[in-house]
C-alpha cells in the first residue's frame, strides 16, 4: 500500500499517455481444431507386420515426433489402412491424422505425391507450423521405403529358398 502511494507520489506523469497495446489472439483453423479434437486413426499396427511399413520422424528443433504406419494390400499394392501416433503440438497432431486419411484407399506411387504444401493449405497451417506438415510428409515417405525394403527382403530371402530348393531337386 505505502509502495503504491510513493510511485503516485514520486513518478513524473508522462507527457502524453500511452496507447495500450493491443494483442490479437491466435486462431487455428477449424480444421486444425477438429482433427486435435477427434483425431483419425490413432493407434498402432504390429512392427514386424510384413504388410506394414512403419515411418518415424521426428523434428528436434521443435520435440515434435511423428509415427505413421501404413498396412498394404499385398496384391494390390494399395494402403488399406493407416494409423499414427505424434507427440507434439495440435498442428502435427492434425498433421498426422490428415496424413492417414489421405493415403488411405490410394497405391503406394500416389501418396509418393502428397506433399507437405498440399496438407499446409488444407488445415491453413500459419508459418511457424509449416514443419508439421513437413513431418507428415517425410513419415508417408519413411513408411513407404520401409515397407518396401521389407518386401525386398522377403523377395529376397524367398528367391534364395526357391534356388536352393532347385539345386536340390536338380542335384
């Protein structure tokens, strides 16, 4: 009380007064906010899956990681399904979750395609958010590979089998 009166007291007045300064808050897009609210497929499949091609990426400078797995079709080639799990933000989060519907029902060359522009605009991410766009990009793409070396691998390790089983039919 008695610090209150002596700055009255003590304090010369400003010549004129100041204008308050007016902060406008932040608003996500509601599309943002929907798919934090009630995020798409969150969940997990199994790792060792031969179907299943597991992307993890993550973004040091902001903490964000991202885990997107996709389950394809072996013989069509299409992505059936699709799950994530992200700690970050409410922008990688819905990031994430628009990364799983998108590759959903589509062959492996087309979710290739999308790009972190394209999942930018749709949830009119602002700039500083660009980078969770970004992540669920690169995790499509790391799942992608993943699932493709695993293929290779099991292609592979047949293709032995089947020469080997040959040789000793020949033999």
């Amino acid at each position: 009380m008695l610090r209150v009166a002596a700055k009255r007291l003590f304090v010369t007045p400003s010549p004129a007064p100041q204008q308050a300064i007016r902060v406008l808050p932040r608003f996500y897009h509601e599309r943002v906010v929907d798919h934090y609210n009630n995020p798409r497929n969150v969940g997990s499949f199994d790792k060792n899956d031969p179907t299943v091609g597991t992307g993890l990426v993550g973004a040091p400078a902001c903490g964000d990681v991202m885990k997107l797995q996709i389950k394809v079709d072996e013989k069509t080639g299409k992505i059936v399904d699709a799950r994530f799990k992200t700690f970050g933000c409410g922008s990688a989060i819905a990031s994430s979750s628009v990364a799983t519907e998108w590759v959903k029902g589509k062959q492996m060359e087309e979710v290739l395609s999308i790009k972190n522009t394209e999942i930018a605009k749709h949830l009119s991410l602002p700039p500083v958010k660009l980078h969770c766009s970004m992540l669920a990009e690169d995790a499509i793409k790391a799942a992608v590979k993943d699932y493709e070396a695993k293929r290779a691998k099991a292609t592979t390790a047949n293709g032995e089998e089947t020469t080997t089983g040959e040789k000793a039919a020949t033999a």
